[in-house]
C-alpha cells in the first residue's frame, strides 16, 4: 500500500515538473528578460504543435491589420457653419467626437476636435472637411501596419490558452496542497499574461476599426476701429498727460527757484547799472 501511495505521489510530482518545463520550453513566464529568445521558443512550438495558421493554408490570403491615423489644419470663412458641417458628417458616417474644444483668441476663434471615424469611411470624411476649406494649412495622413503584431498576439495567446487548459486538468489530479498552490500559482501568472494580450488585442482591434482624426479650423476676426473708445481713450490720456506734466514741473522746482532767482538779480543789477549811468552823464 505504501509503495502504491508513494508511486501516485512520484506520478504526480512528475508531472508538475514536466509542465513546468514546458511552461518554460514555451517562454510563458512573464519575468523572462529576453523577449526575442521567448518569441523563438513559442515560433518552435507552434511549429512542431502545427498550430501556425500559416501552415494549415499556406495559399490563404493574410487580412491586413491597417491603422490609419490623420491631422487637418485649415482656415475657415464660417467657424460654426464648419462645426455644423463636420457634426452632421458625422453622423452620416457613423462617427464620434472624441474631442472637443473651442479656444476665442483676440485675432481669431479657434475650433480643435478629436474624431474617431469607421476606417472605410476616413477618406470620405477628409474630403468633406477639405471642401469646406477657405485655406488649408496643412494636412497629414498616416498609417501603420499592425498585421504582424496581430498574428504575434494571437498565436502566443492561442498557446499560453492551451497550456492554461492543461494546468487546470493537472490540478484535479492533485493530491496535496503543496502541488495545488503549485499549479495556481502557475495558472494565475498565466491568466495575467492572458489578460494582458487581450487588452493589447482590444486595443489594437479598435484602432484599426476606427480611425482617428485631429482637425483644427479657425476663423480670423475683422479688428473694428471703435471711434467712440478712441475719443474716451484719447480724453484720457491726454489727462493723465497732463498730470504727468505738472509732475514733471513739480520735480523740477530746485531749478525754477534758481532760474527765478537768477533773472531777477540780473534785472535788478541792469537797473542800478543804468541809474548809474544817468547820473554821471
């Protein structure tokens, strides 16, 4: 009984080890420090499990995973005739603003939204918009090809899912609570990477589904000449100017006092001189 008891636990402990080796084998732990020998050790195993989309149909045909993302910069003759414009496009197409902003400078009212739009309809919707430029300032489109990425994730997510399986068949077979937290322990590090690439998946899914576009429009304001300001504004200047000048005049009085004082000696003196004068003729 003994030996058959010890030969289940031999058996069990066994089996932990080799998934644990494969867990390795396959680069499924997240605290590998090289990413690029994780990705080698996972293209070897779809390779040898014939799990490789590729290879079930090397003539299948590789949808392409396209982001495409945009930036439109232009002058406009009517600011909210534009914003009306844009919003009811919108909501032709199918597409949101992400967005918003409005910005009253004191030469010009400015407009700065953030549109996500259905991909097909990107171009249909930049051709509205440039349309009903009165000017464009600039205008930038680009995309990215995220294909590649998307095969990486999935395949690697199809894996770490698979083995994720195996560990939770394992575990009914345990017999002890050392080899059950083992196998939980294994299972929940898989499940945080399994969460992570479906984010990342998520994310990526939406950002080729819709696109994104930046759009700035303004329009310049006409500078009135406000005669009735300019006549209370020169009033009041000319006011403040003369305060200033009696300031001026003020600071200045040292110098008055000795200009007087000198001019009324210097009269004072050509009198006595030309009384002088008389009395000796």
């Amino acid at each position: 009984m003994r030996l058959m008891q010890l030969n289940i636990i031999m058996n069990s402990t066994l089996k932990i080890f080799a998934l644990v080796a494969i867990t390795i084998f396959l680069g499924c732990n997240t605290h590998q420090e090289n990413p690029q020998s994780s990705d080698a050790a996972l293209e070897k195993s779809f390779t040898e499990n014939n799990i490789n989309p590729s290879e079930d149909n090397p003539n299948k045909s590789i949808e392409r995973k396209i982001i495409k993302e945009g930036s439109i910069s232009f002058e406009s003759s009517d600011v909210k005739a534009t914003k009306s414009l844009i919003s009811k496009t919108l909501s032709e197409l199918h597409g949101y603003y992400a967005d918003d902003n409005i910005y009253d400078y004191e030469d010009k009212t400015e407009y700065a939204v953030t549109i996500r739009i259905p991909a097909n309809m990107f171009d249909s919707l930049l051709d509205r918009i440039s349309q009903n430029a009165k000017k464009i300032d600039s205008k930038n489109i680009n995309t990215l090809d995220a294909t590649e990425e998307f095969i990486d994730i999935e395949a690697r997510l199809r894996n770490k899912k698979e083995l994720e399986n195996r560990y939770k068949e394992l575990i009914k077979q345990a017999r002890g609570v050392d080899e059950i937290l083992s196998i939980e322990k294994e299972i929940n590090t898989l499940r945080s990477d399994i969460d992570a690439m479906e984010g990342r998946l998520k994310y990526l899914t939406d950002r080729v589904a819709y696109s994104t576009l930046n759009v700035t429009f303004y329009e310049k304001k006409i500078p009135e000449f406000g005669f009735g300001s300019k006549v209370v504004s020169g009033i009041v200047n000319g006011w403040s100017n003369l305060l200033w000048f009696l300031i001026g005049l003020i600071n200045l009085w040292p110098f008055m006092i000795l200009i007087g004082g000198t001019i009324f000696i210097y009269k004072r003196y050509r009198r006595k001189h030309k009384k002088i004068t008389k009395t000796n003729n």
